[in-house]
C-alpha cells in the first residue's frame, strides 16, 4: 500500500486526514441536526457526497491527488 502523508486509503478511495479531522470535530458538536434532517430528497438536482473529504485524481496519469474541500494536493508514486 502507498502511503502519503495528507491522503490514506481506506480501500474505497482516498481521503483527505485533514478535512476528515475537521469533518469528524464538527460532527461530534451535540447541537448539530441529525443527518436525516440535514440532507434532502436523494434525487436533489445537486447531491453531496457522504464523505466530503474523498479525494479526486486532479491529472489523468494518476500522478497527483487533490481534495476537492480544501484544494490540498500530493503526488502519488506508484511503485
């Protein structure tokens, strides 16, 4: 496995540890809504993903990873 050191794999994609931190501190705040309230019809016109920390491939050689939240980005080499 590669490891980074602003990215992990958590064998569904990779995620940014950053904005998972952030992510997870907010989401243990005890007045924030339920999720079920918070989120809408699940064919809203424009969906969110789950895991708003899921990094994207910014090049199509794969070389380089970019967190679509925070725009923090790493070069991944494959070996």
């Amino acid at each position: 496995m590669i490891e980074l050191n602003d990215f992990y794999n958590a064998g569904f994609g990779w995620i940014c540890r950053h904005c998972e931190r952030e992510l997870t501190r907010a989401a243990a705040d005890t007045s924030a809504l339920p999720r079920i309230f918070s989120e809408g019809e699940s064919e809203s016109s424009s969906p969110t993903l789950e895991n708003q920390s899921l990094a994207k491939w910014a090049d199509a050689a794969q070389t380089i990873l970019t967190c679509p939240r925070c725009g923090l980005t790493e070069p991944v080499e494959k070996l």
